[in-house]
C-alpha cells in the first residue's frame, strides 16, 4: 500500500469528495448518493446514522473500496481510489481496511481459527495462525478455535469477526449496525469489545448505526438523508465547519 507523503495525508484518513453512487435499475438509474464531501482524521471515532436507505452502507462501501464512486474522488489511508485496478484495491482493503457487518459475514465451511487466519495467510504471514489463535483470545473465543460458526452463538459470531477484523492491525474499521443482529446485551457487550480495540490499536473507526446512545460513543457524528450529509456534529455539539469548530481545532 502506498503510504501518505504529504503532512496533510498523515492525518487524514478519509477524504471524499462530491462523491455520487448511481447505479441502474429496472425503473431506471437511482441516485443512491448525490454529492458527498467528508474528511475523518486519523484515529477519529464517527458514527454514521440516518434513516433506513439514505445511504449508510453505500457510503460503507465506497469507502472499503468495494464498491466505486460514480462520480467523485475517494481518497483512503493517503491511497487514492479513483483508478485503481481490483487487485490494488483488494490488497489495500486487506492490509488496511477492517469491516465488520451486521450479519458476521464469516465462511461458515471454516473453523473460527480459520475465519481469522486464511486472510492473514493470503497477506503473507507466516505467524497467521498464531495471530489468529490471539485475536480470538482477545475477543474471549479462546476455547472456540476449532468450532465452525454454525456451532457458534451470534454474539460469538460477531466476536469472531471481529477478531478477523482487527487480526491484520488495520488502519481503519468499518461497522455496518455490528449489534444489528444481536440482542441488547450481547450488542453491548460487542460494543465494548469494539470500542477496547479501537482504544489499543488507535484504529480510525466509521460505526453506522441507528442507536442513538451507540452513536453518542463515537466522537463525532455524520447524519446521511437521501443520499446527503444533512448534519455533522461533534457530540457535544459543535458542528464540525463551523467557525466555532475551527476555533476549538476540530
Ligand atoms: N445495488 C443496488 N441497486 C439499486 N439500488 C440500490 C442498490 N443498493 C442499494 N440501493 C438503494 O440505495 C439506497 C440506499 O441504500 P443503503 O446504502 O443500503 O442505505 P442504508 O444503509 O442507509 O439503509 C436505498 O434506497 C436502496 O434501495
Ligand atoms: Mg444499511
């Protein structure tokens, strides 16, 4: 992956720039985002919150880079997206880019251990497994390595992709509604297990949901209605562009 050159791509680590998604259907092309501009620093915490269908996940996408902008430039980690054959892309999003999704998303024909280490093999590291048996520790799955996820509980799901997440020490996370899922216990118990290794590894973390108290955990928060940023707000309250926010060095 490249790495940020200039002193302004050191902090940021998320840039998008009139970014528009539309994509066809059988009613004809649909304006799914219309004209996104953010910049999220290095090491920020932001939630993404909205209604169902203005965007969220779109927006999840384009920044994973699993999906390309229409119109518009993406810029993450300093690598900048527009132009970028899938075999870049797919190696940036491995090395530097953890997601986590609403419904786990593991390959349920491998082991928990395997979920975490075959990313890891495919990057490269000889160490895979024992990285793999670690994060699962980490994340309290120690006695579940070899259990398929069929075999495993949601909240134990999650855990696991997590670990898979946080396994390649990402510079960025990415959660879709990661508590979606899960009942409000379990979901709290993700989210702390989230927020912890956010806190060791200093990731840069883009969490969407539609919890309100969850949203308040992040620092700062970005609303999306209709394919637009209609609001965002440092929690707390100063809106970020303001002359106020400028001020306070936000
Ligand atoms: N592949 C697709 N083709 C056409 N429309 C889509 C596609 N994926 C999502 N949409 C539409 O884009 C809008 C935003 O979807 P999404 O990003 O999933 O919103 P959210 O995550 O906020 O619920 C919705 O109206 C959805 O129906
Ligand atoms: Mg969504």
């Amino acid at each position: 992956m490249s790495r940020p050159s200039s002193g302004t791509a050191a902090t940021i680590m998320i840039e998008l720039d009139g970014v528009e998604l539309t994509l066809p259907s059988a009613a004809g092309p649909v304006h799914i985002l219309r004209g996104l501009d953010l910049v999220i620093g290095r090491g920020e915490t932001v939630s993404v919150v909205g209604p169902s269908g203005s965007g969220k996940s779109s927006m999840m996408m384009i920044v994973a880079g699993l999906e390309r902008a229409s119109k518009g430039a993406v810029t993450v980690g300093g690598t900048r997206f527009n132009g970028l054959d899938e075999d870049t892309l797919a190696r940036f999003r491995r090395d530097s880019v953890g997601i986590v999704f609403q419904d786990f998303h593991l390959v349920p024909t491998m082991t928990a251990l395997e979920n975490v280490a075959i990313p890891l093999e495919f990057a490269g590291r000889d160490d895979a497994f024992e990285r793999a048996a670690e994060c699962l520790e980490a994340v309290g799955l120690g006695h579940r390595l070899t259990h398929y996820p069929g075999q495993l509980s949601g909240g134990e799901q999650q855990r696991t992709a997590l670990a898979r997440a946080f396994a390649p020490g990402p510079d960025l996370l990415l959660a879709d509604e990661p508590t979606g899922n899960l009942d409000g216990e379990t979901g709290q118990q993700i989210i702390e297990l989230l927020f912890q290794l956010q806190a060791e590894h200093g990731t840069t973390l883009v969490l969407i949901t539609h919890d309100p108290q969850l949203a308040a955990r992040c620092a700062r928060s970005v609303k999306l209605l209709d394919g637009l940023i209609v609001d965002d707000v440092a929690n707390g309250g100063t809106k970020y562009g303001d002359p106020a926010a400028s001020a306070a060095g936000l």
